[in-house]
C-alpha cells in the first residue's frame, strides 16, 4: 500500500489520455506540480475497440491498472483516475456532450462525469472529461493538453492571447484570449498524409516512414515553397512527376510531400492569425521540427515558441492535475 504519511503529504492521481490510436495511462504524485511515477503506453486507442463497448474499455482499463501499479513498485489504492481524448466520443466509453466556447483555461466550464470502478483493494473514482465545439467544429482532449502546457511558467503569458498549434494526425490550432480559448480549426494533415502515402496513386512515389535528413529536408522546404507558390491541389500531383520525370528517390520526395501539406497548413494558420499574435507549438519533437521549418521557409519564425519535449510528452497528465480543484469543488458542493 502506498503509506499513509505520504498520502497525507501528497497528493496521487492517475491520468489516462486514450485517443483514437494510443492509450496512455501515468501515475502521478506531488504537492503544487506532479511527478510521474510511472506510465503505460500502447497503441490500444479507441478505434481498436468495438464502438461504444463499456466492458471492453473497462477490462482493458483494469488489466492496464495492475501493470501501472507493478511498473511504479506500489500495491493498488483507489486513486482517481481522470480520462480525456476521444474515450468520451460516440466511439469510446462514455459519451459526453461538448463544453461551449469561450473555454476558461482554468477548466472551470469543462463538461465531466464521474462514476466509480470498484476493485477489490476500493474504488477508483472515474472522471470523464470532455471536449468542447464551436459554432462547426469539434476536439476532445486538445484542450487539457493546452491547459497542461500553459502551466509551464515561462509559458503562461500565452494564455493571455495567443495562438497554440497543436499539430497530429488531425491538427488543432486554438486561438486564445484572455485567458480562455474562443476558437479554433482542425486540419486532417496527417491524416492526409497517411492516406495519400498508402491509398492514392502517389504511393508509389513516396517512402511512408522517411529519414529526415538534411539532405531530404531540403526536399521539404521545396513542397513548402510550392504550397505557397501554387497551392495544393494544382501541386499534388508533381509528387508523381518527382519521381517519373526527375528521378528524385521515394525517402525525399515523402518529405516534399510533407512539406506540401505542413506548408498549406502553416499558410493558413498564418492568413487567419493576425500579424502580431505570437504562436506558441506544442505537439512531438519530430513533428515541431518540421512546423518550424515551414515557418521558417516562409519567413515568419520569429513569430513562433516551441513547447519543450518535457512538457509535451505529459500534456495531458498536466491538463488533469490542473482540473483536480475543478472536481473537488465540484463533488463538494454537489453540483
């Protein structure tokens, strides 16, 4: 058992961030910021999952549970566990209506349920939370992994006002005023990515998983500079003629590929956003550096702050600690 003196000290909490295509469970444990005592990671998202099945997601849950508490060398305790991405989704869970817009970045208008999982050790506290929408679009989780991020201090003056972007497979750019998040759009650009690599005529022109190198970046900037020059769809194609008539390698011209739908991506990001407003990157290291090379390309780096790996990679377990006062004030009052 997790002693009682330190219980006292410290508080515990776990965090599951289970989107569409990973699950990531942490352990966390700490007085003002947590620290991570341990952590389960696979790629068990919710689409592995039949849609809507409460005991599938809940036997995996469990089986994951037991393999967190060995992993931190701690008997089991019913700590609470949080829950955010598309586990809260038609296709996870438990479904959750969204929250509205404007969003505090406090989470103090977060839609959340809470249930609990008995074990034979007591009963965890579930607490789902959810997403928010606007007037035509719709995230589940980007917004605690936002709220996480701006708790690093050097970071906290974006929730002033500010852009986040927060690239993936469907990437998210929030914009952020005083404090709250008024609106944001999503871009399919890794989505399209995969499918144009693996289901459209142009997977034979290009290497799926490419090497980075300086040498095939450059191939990357050039399909930035063509996005910009000629836009996407009159541009597409010439990622077969690469191959067919100049005989550029499949690992590079991938990454002209990349650079094609990170640079339409980053163009707009750039039309909607006003000239002054600072842009603050979150997301993986591998996927910043190519966000950052696009701007760079287009001249307007100086506009942008990368968020550290350290605080990328636990976004989300730093986004439920944050909503811990939310859910205790929230079960004190009975509202």
């Amino acid at each position: 058992m997790i002693e009682s003196t330190h219980m006292q000290e410290k508080s515990y909490q776990i965090s599951c961030d289970w989107g569409t295509s990973s699950f990531r469970l942490r352990l966390l444990t700490g007085k003002d910021s947590p620290k991570i005592l341990a952590d389960r990671t696979s790629p068990r998202g919710v689409s592995t999952f039949p849609a809507g099945d409460a005991d599938e997601f809940q036997n995996y849950l469990i089986l994951e549970l037991d393999r967190l508490f060995r992993a931190a060398k701690l008997s089991p305790e019913p700590i609470p566990i949080y829950f955010s991405g598309m586990i809260t989704s038609t296709l996870g869970w438990r479904e959750l209506p969204y929250a509205d817009l404007p969003f505090p970045l406090d989470g103090s208008r977060a839609v959340m349920e809470r249930t609990l999982l008995q074990r034979v050790y007591g009963s965890h506290e579930l607490v789902f939370v959810s997403g928010i929408r606007s007037a035509d679009d719709v995230l589940r989780g980007e917004e605690t992994e936002l709220m996480g991020i701006l708790q690093e201090p050097a970071l906290q003056k974006w929730s002033g006002r500010g852009i986040a972007v927060l690239p993936g497979t469907h990437s998210k750019v929030i914009q952020i005023e005083d404090r709250a998040i008024v609106g944001f759009r999503t871009y399919l650009t890794g989505e399209l990515f995969e499918v144009l690599c693996r289901n459209s005529i142009l997977k034979h022109s290009v290497d799926p998983e490419p090497n980075p190198d300086e040498a095939a970046l450059e191939f990357f900037d050039l399909g930035v500079k063509r996005a910009a020059d000629q836009g996407l769809l009159e541009s597409l194609f010439s990622v077969r003629t690469n191959v067919v008539l100049k005989g550029i390698p499949r690992n590079f011209n991938s990454l002209y590929l990349s650079g094609l739908l990170i640079g339409t991506e980053v163009l707009s990001i750039l039309g909607h956003s006003a000239v002054e407003s600072s842009i603050l990157m979150g997301g993986k290291p591998s996927l910043q550096l190519f966000y950052e090379r696009a701007f760079r390309v287009l001249g307007r780096s100086a506009r942008l702050r990368a968020v550290p790996e350290e605080i990328t990679l636990i976004a989300a377990a730093l986004g439920h600690w944050v909503l811990r006062p939310v859910v205790n004030g929230f079960s004190s009052d009975g509202n």
